[in-house]
C-alpha cells in the first residue's frame, strides 16, 4: 500500500480558479476548496476608511486541499507554488499530511482505491 499525504495549501483568493485549472490539466481533478480567513506573520493590514485607520488583521484566503499518493506530492507543490505566486506578502503557504486511512463512503474501496 502506497502511503498517501493531504496537501493543502492556503493561498490569495484571486489565485483560486488558476490552482484548480492548473490541478485539473495536471490530472489531479479531485480537491476540496474551502474559503477561510487569518493571517501571517505581517499580522493583518492596515486601511483607511473615511480618513481613519484600522487594522484588518484576518484576511480572506482559500484553502485548497488534495489527497495524493507519495509519489505525487512533489508535483502538486512545485504545480500550487508555481501556479499561486504573485511574488507579494500573503502568497500563501502549502502543508503535506500523512493520510492513514482513506474510506470512500459509497464503495467501501479503502486507501489508493478510494483516491
């Protein structure tokens, strides 16, 4: 049984549809996207607002998670890297998490199967 990992990378919202496509011409069609907020080390922004400041310091993000097997980690960072970088603070970050178990609910196919 080949060990399988969850990669979910946090990336700018404007940066979503790009990922996806880019997964899915890939060959990696199955992802789940989930809009979330928080933030990094710069810790929010500061705006203007009828001339006075505040602080936004959660900020919208997407979260885009994959299940792959170990033999394709790799190529679904360097392809979330390259496809969600805009070189700016608040690019995003990408996650790698062993999977145990995969059960797909309808089959009962178990692991690589169920991918």
């Amino acid at each position: 049984m080949a060990k399988m990992f969850k990669v979910e990378a946090i990336i700018k919202p404007l940066k979503m549809h790009q990922v996806k496509d880019a997964l899915d011409e890939a060959g990696f069609p199955s992802l789940t996207i989930i809009d979330v907020k928080g933030r990094g080390q710069q810790k929010g922004i500061v705006q203007q607002w009828r001339g006075k400041e505040y602080c936004v310091d959660l900020l919208p993000k997407t979260k885009i998670e994959v299940v792959v097997a170990e033999d394709k980690v790799e190529e679904i960072i360097q392809l979330i890297q390259s496809t969600a970088y805009t070189g700016e603070i608040g690019d995003g970050k990408i996650f790698v998490i062993p999977i145990e178990t995969v059960v797909r609910i309808r089959t009962g196919e178990r692991n690589g199967d169920a991918l």
